[in-house]
C-alpha cells in the first residue's frame, strides 16, 4: 500500500521520509547556540512562537558539519520539536516501502537511520526515521 514520502537531499544522496513524521518544512533564521550541547545539535531557534532544537544531521551521520543547510524538517519527538537540516527539498509522493536488500551496504549511522527503500523512476531511494538522528534518540533503546 503506498504512502506518502517527502523526498529530501541529504549529505549528498536523496532520502525518503514518512509524511507521518513530517510535521512542517521550514527555512531557518538564526540559530542560538547551546553550551554544552551535542554536537550534533547546531542550537536553538524560534519557529512560529516555540522554541526548537536545530540538529545538524550531517554531524549526526557522522560527516562534516554542513554550514551552509538552511532548509528544515520539523519533526516531534517524545514530546519535543526538532529542526532536522537538509540540503533540499524535493517533492512529495506516495510510494510503497521495500525492504533494504541484501546488497544495500550502507554507513553505520545510515544504518541506524534506514527504514527500507522507496522507488522513483527505478531509481533507489533510502526512506530513512529522522527519529534516529535526533542526539540521544534511538528506537532501539525504547
């Protein structure tokens, strides 16, 4: 049964998100940095009068920072909101979630992130739980 995805670019490949998690896509302003925080958390910014964590998914795949992501997704998360920064936005459209294969090598952090594989046009794209990039989040753990 299909579903609807929002498709992203993300450090460089195009991913997948459930709409279920997508509560708005945003571009941020500025940014207040948090002392102490993680870091892949870039810092705090004001969305429509609430405060929300900005994350840096680039660091928390583990690759360089990106200074330049602007763009945003805004998920919840037990409880609170966070900005999830991506390189693009791209389209939204429904698509049936495939299993990953047993070909798909994939990262260690884009593992934890992966939730199977959608496909446009033949082409491959990983749909990925934006939870799992959220600093200190895991469904594992829960």
């Amino acid at each position: 049964m299909a579903h609807l995805y929002l498709i992203a670019q993300l450090a460089g490949r195009a991913v997948a998100i459930d709409s279920d998690q997508v509560e708005s896509v945003v571009d941020i302003g500025e940014v207040t940095q948090v002392p102490l925080a993680s870091q892949h958390v870039r810092g705090l910014a004001a969305l429509r009068s609430r405060v929300v964590t900005v994350v840096d998914t680039h660091s928390a795949l583990g690759l360089a920072s990106s200074e330049q992501a602007r763009r945003a997704v805004i998920t919840h998360v037990e409880g609170h909101h966070y900005a999830l920064l991506v390189d693009a936005l791209d389209d939204v459209a429904p698509f049936e979630l495939l299993p990953l294969g047993g070909g798909v090598t994939l990262d260690t952090a884009w593992q934890r992130a992966g939730r199977g594989i959608v496909e446009r046009d033949g082409e491959p794209i990983l749909a990925i739980d934006l939870a799992e990039l959220v600093p200190g989040y895991s469904a594992t753990l829960n």
